[in-house]
C-alpha cells in the first residue's frame, strides 16, 4: 500500500485546521480601527498556532519522507495526530476569546502535550516497520527536541498556575527551538554528545 | 479514466468532514475550566465519528487500492457514500447539544446505516467492473463486518426507545470491530465457517 | 505547463463547496425529532446541490481528461466556473431557510445559468487550445444536454413569476438529464438528427 | 526533497481560503429580492478577494513551475505567504459588513502589501537556491509588476485618509495588471527598457 493518499489526506486536514482557525476571527461590526483591538489576542494566538501547525506539517512531511510501505498501525497512529492537531482551532478561539487566561493557557498545553506524544507513536511506528538501523532511526537518534518539548509542554502547564506568561514564553520558545534550522544544533549537540571523538 | 481525481476528491471531502465537525465546538466565553464541561458530550460524539471517518477513509483507501478503471456508476456510488458520510458534522453536533438524547441518537444510527449500504453499494459496483474472481472480490468475500455493521445498526436504532446508551455501546461496538486488524478475527472467522476442513 | 495542479486545485475547491453547505444545516436546539421537520427545505435544496456540484466534478473531470497544454486563458475560464459554483452554499442556504420561495428559487436559477456559461466558456477555451478536430470537439461536437441546460434555466427564471415549483421540476430534471448515462441518450440523439442514413 | 507535498498543501490552503470568504455572506432571512441589496458589498469585496486570490494562485503555480528542490527557507518562506492570504476572508468579510469604509480599505491594503512582501520574499528564496542564472531569474528579472504593486497598495492606504473610494480603484487596477496577458506587457516593457538595442 502506497503513502499517496496518507500524505494527500493529512495534506488536506492540515491544510483545513490551519486556514479555519481564521474563522474565528469574526469581522468587527464596527468600521473604527480601534474596533480590532480586541481580537489582537485572538490574532497572536491563531498566529502561533499557525506557526506550530506549519511546524508539524514541516515534521509530518520529513517523516513520511522516507516511508514506502503504510501498515495499518501507521494509519492509526496518523490519524491520533490529526486528531489532536484538530483541536487546535477550539483551543486557539479559547484562548483568543479570553485574552490568554490561565485555563485557556494550561488546556492549549495539553492539546500541545498530546500531539507531541502522538506526533512520538507515529515516530515509533514508522521506525518499527522500517527497522531500527534505518535512515530515519539514524536521522532522529538523538530527538533532542522531541524529548524537550513535551517536558517543557508540562512545566508550561504547571507554570499556568503561578502566572500564564510564564506558560505563553514557553510555548514561544518551543516553536522557535523548532523553527531555528536543525543542522547547527545538531551539529552542537553531536559534539555535545560525543566528547571524546 | 483513472482513479487518481476520484481519490483526490474523496479525500478532500473526507478531510474536510472530519474537521468541520470540530467547528460546532464553540469555545465557551468564560475563561473557566468549567466552561468545558457541557462540551464533554460534544468531544465525545466528535470523537467517535472522528473514527469512523478514519475507518471509512482507511476501508476506502483499500477499496479503490485494487480499482483501475473507474466507470460512471462507480463514480455516482462513490459520491453517493459522500453524500452520507457528510451528514456526520450535523449529526454529531445534533447528539453533542442534546447529551446523547433518545432521537439524535436514533437519526446517528439511521445515518450511519445508510452510510453503511452506501458504501456496500460502492463495493458492488467495484466488483462488477472487476469481475467476482477478482482480488477485492475474493478479499471481501465472506465480508463478515460488511453484513454485522448494518443489522447492528438497526438494533442500536430500535434499542433507543429503550434507552439511548445501548445505543451508545453498539455504536461503540461496531467502531471498535473495524478497528481491530482484519487477520486475526479473519482468520477465527474462516476456521468456524469451514469447521470440516 | 501541466494540468496537475489546475485538477487538484479544483479538486479541492468543489470538495469544499459540496461540503459546507451542509454547514448551513444547524443542528436543532430540541431533541425531538420533529425539530428536524423545519431543515427538510434545506435538506433538500442541500441534496439538489449536491447532486449539481457532482454532475459539475464528473463533467469537469473529462472536460480536463483530454488536456494537456493548460494555458492562461484556460486557468481563468476554470476560476471562473468556480467563483460561480462557490455562490452555491449561499443560494442553497437562501432557499433552504425560505422554504423554496420565488425570489431565491430564481437567483438559483441564475447562478446556474452563469455556472453552464462559466462551462460552456471553459470547454470553448480547451477547444480552441486542441483544435476542433479533437477528440474532445467531436466528443461534445452535438452537445445537446449543453445547450439545453441553460434555455431550461432561462424558463425556470421566468416560471417563478407564475410558481417556484415549476422552476424545482425544471431544476430536478436538469440534473436527471446529466445524470441518465450519456451513451443511451446521445446514440437515440444521433440517429433523429440523421434520419437519413 | 520533492515539491508534491509543498504543492499540494499550498493547493489546499488556497483552495480553503477562495472558498470559505462565501461562508461569511450569509443567507438572508427574508425570502425578498431586496434582502439581498445590502449583501452587495460583501459580494463585491468577495469577488475582489477571489480574484486576487486567483492572481496569486497562479502565479504561485508558476513559481513552483521550474522549482525542484525544495529547502527549509522555500517551505517557511511559502507558509508564511499563505498565513498573509489566510487573513483575506477576514479581512474581505470586515469591508462588507462596512460598506467600503477608510479603515476596512486601509487594512485590506494592508495585507495586501504583506501578501506582496512575502511573495517576494518567496521568489527570492528560490532564485537562491536555483542561481541567479536559472530560468525564473531570468523569466521575473524585470519583474516591473512585482515591484509596482506594493508601491500601488502603499498609495492606496494613504490614500483611504482622503476617500476610500480612490484606494478600491486602485486595488482594481492592479488585479487588472495582473490579470492582462503577460506577454504584450512584458513585450513593450522590454522595449522600452532597451531602446537602444
């Protein structure tokens, strides 16, 4: 079975969760400028979602890069993503309509968390149907960052108690961990690792 | 005439189904973690027609795997399937604001069964172009879960006069059929079919 | 310059047309099934519709079979019968909550016939890309449903001035004559229009 | 790594986005010709929208044309074009429901100006990877519409401080610049640039 449709369909869904979020944003009755100043939140937060749906799709696309065979495991767990990802634009519309409370805050984490665990299953099914000694288990060995971000994802979560910003530069701060080009930091964390070479 | 378009556009329409569902979650204006319960119900229906469109996608996916030339027939079948299965978003938010209640869940299952015959009907009309020697026919020949689905879909309708979550559990039920591996229960299957043997 | 993405973005355009217009079914506050009796106008408006945006893909899907060279002209003809078919959820909705009544009954009408020109203009420009001597020229060469199509529109307008229903008969025969498979109806066309041979 | 996936989502997100600025024209309540008078804005903004949506689709098609490779930079200078068009259905929504007011019309030049920046930006992306001797380099080395068209949007949001009015003909006129066949255009731009040759 080929991985066409699978990419074609997570394309497509991708391609819905990020464009509908902006449905959110209703247009204010009002023509004054001033009238946009309450959905700046709802702007920033629907633009950090889409920055982090871009992320996954980025992800999602590097991933099934090297796939050739689809088992019916890796259907399942692909869809577990989308699931997740899913839920972005309620999350987003959540937190926009109520100016990064900490509810809001600690949920979008959640959502966060359980898409970066079900973003690490597919990881997980794709290397165990290629083997362990394939490129993909090579190229993602280290998964430095797939192991950071669901910690910091709790430590956010946490964080939302004491105060939401706190939880909100996180959030930034894991999008730019992921947006910043691997190779110098995995060059960085290669050497990192390998002191003695 | 080649599947690929025919592909393409059920996959955006199944794409599209699957997400648009998400949008009758409205997120709540209050900021409160409370303001998620009363959509419990609503993530629940979401998530179990969630699955089933994963399962009607990934039967679909092998369904036209063996499809080479599509004829007219087979396109109009294959609409007539996506006719169905969109009404999903509306059924889905119609149980989700009304808690599970007697005549949503009724009208789910009602909507359900016709999905069911409708892609039975596609199945038919894949097989007549192919021929019944053909490798789809022999693969879906004792087709055990085609026929279970829709005689349990009738029972879960007429049980909702009794009480709703039976319904409920059927539904259940029948989701967690199709997403248990076909081998095994196969394999049971045909060995109590062909006890002498 | 292909046709792949000209196939997949309209792909994609119709998938989403045909899909949110169920959008416009809104869920009933009641559970009783009777609160489902109000949206039958829209249900059926909606499967109308649906059945159009269907015939509209299928005929598209050949239209584009034979091409191979897509120029400019023809990406803006394409554009074109697609801003016509995105007016379809809107006219659909219109109706759907005015329960068929005469004014929407005829701007119905009227995105219809602007839709069958928008095609007409299409396979014009396809043609005059691939020459009259085409396969696709003396494929549509008698096109007798393609110029029947818009002078029923044209009545159908009219006739809302005496009752919108005849204008639905019209409609729902409109969509019968493109559905009827062609092969019948061209060959009993062919042999009345040479009587002689 | 291939483009296909890059098109393809591209595809899908401006597929959305051309369609679901019709969600934000309602369907009135009221069954009169009349009800659809004060919708008229919203539809002429809306057919603007798709218009240049349209635009940069195809030009967008063309730039991906004679891509082969695709880098970290293409991918996020693409999302990035695609998160400025994803604000137009917002923004098309906001100057409907205000008939064509100063400040609607100042921000829809707004995001023009960055739909425009990012396109460029996209464009540059490429060149970078392809050489500045490639084909696009040499097929946009003038590139006379991609320079005067955010200088055009600057003009029409100073513009909306004086009348709106003068910013919307300008909108027009470069849809219109765009939408003209390149070929005389850049037949007589070329002449006139070497005049002496």
């Amino acid at each position: 079975m080929g991985k066409g449709r699978l990419e074609a369909f997570s394309d497509g869904v991708l391609a819905i969760i990020i464009t509908i979020m902006v449905l959110e944003m209703k247009a204010p009755h009002s023509a004054d400028l001033n009238a946009l100043r309450p959905l700046l939140p709802l702007f920033l937060s629907y633009l950090l979602s889409f920055v982090y749906i871009g992320i996954y799709w980025n992800n999602h696309h590097h991933l099934l890069h090297s796939l050739q065979q689809v088992s019916g495991g890796i259907l399942w767990a692909n869809l577990h993503l989308l699931f997740w990802l899913s839920l972005f634009p309620f999350v987003t519309a959540w937190i926009g309509e109520n100016h990064f409370a900490a509810a809001p805050t600690a949920v979008y984490g959640l959502v966060q968390l359980f898409a970066a665990i079900a973003y690490w299953i597919l990881q997980r099914a794709i290397i165990a149907r290629q083997g362990t000694d394939s490129l993909l288990a090579a190229a993602i060995g280290k998964d430095f960052k797939g192991k950071l971000s669901p910690a910091l994802y709790v430590i956010a979560i946490a964080a939302t108690s004491i105060a939401p910003w706190i939880a909100w530069a996180i959030y930034v701060a894991v999008a730019l961990i992921w947006l910043i080009p691997d190779r110098r930091i995995e060059r960085a964390l290669a050497e990192r690792s390998k002191p003695d070479q």
